[in-house]
C-alpha cells in the first residue's frame, strides 16, 4: 500500500520538487497552496491530489487536515510554507509582524496540531519541517524571518521528546540557499531611512554570485527530505545543502562570538 505525504506550500521551489520526487517513487501526496485552480502541472501528475490551503485560516486548516485524513492515513505531515521578511526591524509594520509569525510560525503549530490526534493514534509517523540555515544562524536585517526559524527548530526539538513515545519521528530541513524565485516571489522587505547603507551593504553580500554559488537546487533539497522522512534516528535537524553545512560548520568550530564578527566583516564591512 501506497505511503502518503500532505505538504503545505507546493505551489513553488521545494514543495514543488518534493511533491514531484515523492509521487515519482510510488507515494501518495497531498499538495496543497493557497490557489491551486491555477496549477495544472503539478494536478497532472499520477499521485498527486490538490487541496486549497492558506495556512493562516486555522477554518481551512481544519478543512484541509479533515479532507486529507478521509482519504486514509497520512504518513507525513510536512510543513513547508512559509516566505521572508527582510530589512530594518524598526521599519516593519505590525501588520507585517503579524503576517510573518501567523505564517512561519504559527501555520505550522496549527497545521501541525490538526493532524497530531491521527497521527498519534495511528502510532506512526513523521513531521518535517522547513526551517532554514536562518533556523540555526543569524544574518543582519533577518530578525523577524530568524526569529520563525529558530522557533521552529526549538518547537520540533521539543516536540520530538512528546511524539516518541507514540512512534512519531520529529524532523527539521534547514536549507541555505536555494535556486527558485524565492527572492521574488516569497521575500517582503522593510525599509527605513536610518539604516539604508548597511541594508545594501547586506543584500550585495547575500546576491554575491560567488556565495550563490554554492547554493541548491530545489530537486537536491528536495532528497535531503526523503532522507529526513526515511530516518529511523533521533535526529532532529538536517542540514541541507552545501552553503548550510559549510555555514552551520563554521559556527560550531569557530564558536559563536568568532562566527558573529566574521557575519559582521563579510555583510556589514565592520
């Protein structure tokens, strides 16, 4: 019997390639975004379900999670919508906040807690979430976008000790930086007079071609997935990509206060 995963955000970038990875090795999925009338390919391919999803509408979210459940058991539940919000704190509107903790944040615990009484009867199963290299180090102008990653990393770790006991494996993907339209599409930015030279001082650093280039496909993060979901370990957080590993490395080794002002040299100039 068919294994079946419901993804959030899969419209784009990795949810995408996940969806079509998943469904070209046999399983089920459940693909779901905010508009997916507009989709054709994805609700061409053999395997693969659309469902309407905007994870800040806790009604949909029930909707979704009950539609998905009466189709059988879900042997994944991974949460991967999500965009960024970039650039001075001080000028980010509380609207902004709002959106971007409702999103990131709190999209994940609610879809998350729609699906946990199933799961936890069933007595197996995974959780994967997106997170980010933003989910274990921090950038300048990043904050808010950090402060959904590292929440979302510090509540699967937690969550991880409630799930085991009912065979439930918690898991994190935290990417660096990926290949798709991200910038474009799922970035918002917020200015502020004040701080507008070391705002492009860090965004030259970020769109560097040369730190780019190490950068993934979303199809190479989309295997880092498959790897997480077929784990059997406690191993919580996987670090895909080789920018990420190499980032994530260099804090471990240099120490948290030597990675800082090697972040600040390389994006501020200071």
């Amino acid at each position: 019997m068919s294994q079946t995963i419901f993804i959030t955000g899969a419209s784009t970038g990795l949810g995408r390639a996940t969806a079509l990875l998943f469904a070209s090795r046999g399983w089920n999925v459940i693909a779901t975004m905010r508009n997916p009338d507009k989709e054709a390919e994805l609700a061409a391919v053999k395997g693969i379900t659309l469902l309407p999803l905007d994870v800040t509408d806790p009604a949909q979210i029930k909707a979704a999670a009950a539609a998905a459940l009466a189709r059988g058991p879900i042997d994944v539940l991974f949460n991967n919508a999500g965009y960024g919000l970039a650039g001075a704190f001080e000028g980010a509107t509380d609207d902004q906040l709002v959106r971007q903790l409702d999103t990131n944040l709190l999209g994940v615990m609610r879809v998350t807690q729609a699906f946990l009484p199933a799961l936890r009867a069933q007595g197996k199963g995974v959780i994967l979430t997106t997170t980010s290299i933003g989910g274990l180090v921090a950038f300048p102008f990043n904050s808010v976008y950090h402060a959904t990653k590292w929440g979302l990393e510090g509540w699967s770790e937690s969550l991880a000790f409630e799930m085991e006991p009912f065979g439930v494996r918690v898991k994190t993907v935290a990417p660096g930086g990926i290949s798709t339209d991200f910038a474009s599409r799922s970035l918002v930015f917020t200015p502020h007079p004040a701080y507008m030279e070391a705002i492009t001082r860090t965004m030259a650093a970020f769109s560097n071609p040369e730190r780019r280039a190490n950068g993934s496909t979303a199809e190479q993060i989309a295997e880092v997935v498959w790897e997480a979901v077929h784990d059997d370990s406690p191993k919580v957080t996987f670090v895909a990509g080789a920018d990420a590993k190499a980032t994530y490395g260099q804090r471990l080794s240099a120490g948290v206060e030597a990675f800082r002002a090697g972040i600040r040299q390389m994006f501020l100039g200071s």
